[in-house]
C-alpha cells in the first residue's frame, strides 16, 4: 500500500536530507531518539509501537516512513506492505510520541524473513535569535530495520547467529554462510590467520545467503584460522561468537 502526505511533506525528506536546512542559528545537534535499533514484525500482530522521544531543549518536527532498501526512495514513491502513523508529528522538548506500524498485507515470503527500513527525519526548529554570521542547521535522518518474521519458522535468531558457516573456498578467501531462515548481521569481525590479526568491514547476511570476506592476501592452504566476531539480536545487544578453521 503506498502512503499519502500532503503536498508540502514530500520535499522535507529529499531536500532536508540532502541540503540541510540554512538558518541564523548554532549548528543543529540530534535530539530524537527511539526505543530501538531494530524492530520485529511477527506474522499475525495487529501492530507494532515505536517510541520516539525528545531529549533535546527545543521542539522537533519528524517525519517517518518504511522503504524495501532503496535508501534514496522517497515516501511517497515507496510501496511497501505497511503503514506508519503519524507520518508527521511535532515532539515537544522532554515528550515522546508513538509511532504505530501495521502490517497491510501483501506477498511476503512466508520461509524466511523480510527486511524493511524504518526511516525518521529529525527537522530542527527555527531559531527565534538572528545571529549575523549564518551557520547550516542540518536535519538528522535515522534508518532502522524493520524485520517481518512468518511463523513457524526452524530454529530462532541466536541458533542462526551461532550457527554461521566459516569456510575457506577455493579461491584461497574466507566466505560465511547463513544457512537460516533469519537475517544476521555480523559485526567487530577479526581473523587471525596463523598469528596475524586481520580485521574485516561489517557485514550482514539474509537468509540462505553466502558472503565472502574482503582479503588484501589470499588464505593459503592449510592455514590455522581463528574467527572471533559478534552479531546483534534482536534488542540491539551485541553477541559474541568463536570460530576456527584449518587445523
């Protein structure tokens, strides 16, 4: 289901985002908060509640919406299965407001999980005192991700991130394979390859997907490999693993 804003809504997100707003203030500091860093979607909720609160001294105006990955989609071009109320809102200094996420229905894969981003736009108030020097005030652009979970699916989130396949292919690089049904990501990754620490980008892996770890030189054959990384559950705690390879 596409989602509607009036008219003047749909330029705060690509030109804020983009330029910035000009204002004869102190530079902006980020001043939303949410109650989370990712957010789950179980097949059959009639909803999901988002807070978004307000830490900073002055009001704030935001603007959420969902998209499949394209980061440079715009609201009301997105078609995703969903529907995100309010779309607009004006936070008060020192209050929070909620944001309710319904699932509209749609074809969703019903074997694995979906992700989504939830996006919220941050637009800082305009500030009542001139000052003659003119600095950019900036809106501030948050991405979240949003994840449908089906029921019924095998295993759960922690056994998929403990579970990851570490191997050392053929073409002499390390690749990592999800064999779950759920999204992980993987993150503080370090390889230590006979002694030699080695550290990699982070990463994050759908389900029944394969990736295939950036090396500056090849893993030669028989090379003793120690994985240490960690993933994120689903509260945005961090969870460390242990891995080897090689003998």
């Amino acid at each position: 289901m596409k989602k509607h804003f009036h008219h003047r809504s749909r330029w705060l997100c690509l030109a804020l985002v983009l330029l910035g707003v000009a204002m004869n203030s102190a530079p902006a500091l980020a001043s939303v908060v949410m109650s989370g860093t990712r957010f789950v979607y179980r097949e059959g909720e009639k909803e999901i509640t988002i807070k978004v609160s307000n830490v900073g001294k002055l009001p704030a105006l935001t603007q959420a919406w969902l998209d499949d990955g394209d980061a440079n989609a715009k609201p009301e071009t997105v078609d995703v299965p969903f529907n995100v109320t309010p779309p607009i809102a004006r936070v008060e200094a020192g209050k929070s407001q909620t944001l309710r996420l319904a699932y509209t229905g749609g074809e969703l894969a019903a074997d694995r999980e979906s992700q989504f981003w939830l996006n919220i736009l941050e637009v800082p108030p305009k500030a009542e005192e001139v000052d003659e020097g003119g600095q950019m005030q900036l809106a501030f652009r948050y991405r979240l991700k949003l994840f449908y979970r089906p029921k019924g699916l095998a295993g759960s989130p922690d056994s998929a991130a403990a579970g990851l396949v570490w191997k050392a292919p053929g073409s002499g690089g390390i690749s990592v394979g999800n064999d779950s049904a759920f999204h992980v990501t993987v993150n503080d990754l370090k390889l230590t390859i006979d002694g030699k620490v080695v550290e990699a980008e982070p990463f994050a892996l759908e389900p029944h997907g394969v990736y295939t770890v950036p090396m500056k030189a090849a893993v030669e054959k028989g090379s003793r490999v120690e994985i240490a990384f960690q993933t994120i559950n689903d509260y945005g705690g961090f969870v460390k693993h242990t891995a080897t390879l090689g003998h």
